[in-house]
C-alpha cells in the first residue's frame, strides 16, 4: 500500500492525541553555555560494513539539535 497524504496526516493526528501529556522541559541558566558533542563507529560485524555518526547540541544545558547517519560509503581505513 503506497502512503498517502491523508494517511500521513491521520497518523500524525493519533500521535498528537496519544502524546497530549508529554512535553519538553528545558533549564533556565544564565551561562549561555554552548556544548557540542560527535561521535563516529565502526561496525566491523555489519552486513554493509557502513560507518554511521551523531552529533547533540547543547545550548544553556538544553538539547537543540541532533543528527544520527549511516554513512553512504563505505570506509576501507581508519585514522
């Protein structure tokens, strides 16, 4: 079955209706610390044998931004 925009939009209205009582607590500081973090693995075991990547932000203490990816080629050496 191809997805439809109807069907993107009801399942985003059940999630809205099921999470109604969760929510994102953020600290109020004053540092204004800014702290980024990195992290790369590679999995040997793999079947595609793909390294993947992340990155968090951190602003004041508080999760900004973040990003998760498998690499699209695949590393034959490290450094």
């Amino acid at each position: 079955m191809k997805p439809t925009m109807e069907n993107a939009g009801k399942r985003v209205l059940c999630y809205l209706e099921a999470t109604q009582d969760l929510k994102l607590v953020n600290k109020k500081t004053q540092d204004g610390s800014l702290h980024a973090y990195s992290d790369a693995d590679c999995v040997r075991e793999s079947k595609d044998r793909k390294c993947g990547s992340g990155v968090a932000v951190y602003f004041c203490g508080n999760l900004v931004s973040w990003m998760s990816k498998k690499q699209s080629m695949v590393a034959l050496s490290t450094a």
